[in-house]
C-alpha cells in the first residue's frame, strides 16, 4: 500500500528561526489497487507560540487566545509520522 501524507503548516512569520508552527494538518492520499486514491480524514492541531504578530494573524485568523498553554511544535511534531 502507498500513503502520500500532504502536510500544511501556519506559522508566525515568514523567517526561520523567528517564525514559529501555530498550527499543522494533514491529510493522508492511500492509494488501492486498482490506481485509485482514497482521501483520508484530515487531521490538524494548533501549536503554543510565543507570539502572533498582527500581519499574520490576518493571514490565518489564529489568535494567541486559542493557543495559549498549549505544547509547542517540537513537542507535538512526533504526531506527523504517526500512523
């Protein structure tokens, strides 16, 4: 079986290392047999961040309200090669 997992990221900025992962989702194509492919359920989850600044909170309409004390990316990113 193939699994093609499409990953998204919303961050804080543009610039690494300042920019930060607010939120992650993901969506698995699992391909059959007959050269098909399934969409799988997607799944996503926002991330702790130590700052929003307002030029990308208008990009992707996440406030820190809604990521306050939450765990950070690194701590959350072993998710992404879960099956």
């Amino acid at each position: 079986m193939v699994v093609l997992r499409v990953i998204d990221f919303e961050t804080t900025g543009m610039e690494p290392p300042a920019a930060e992962v607010v939120e992650v989702g993901y969506c698995d194509l699992i391909a059959t047999e007959g050269g098909n492919w399934t969409v799988g359920a997607p799944v996503s989850w926002l991330c702790g961040v130590g700052a929003i600044p307002p030029e990308t909170r208008a990009v992707h309409h996440i406030g820190m309200a809604e990521v306050a004390g939450l765990p950070t990316f690194a701590e959350t990113r072993a998710q992404l090669f879960a099956s």
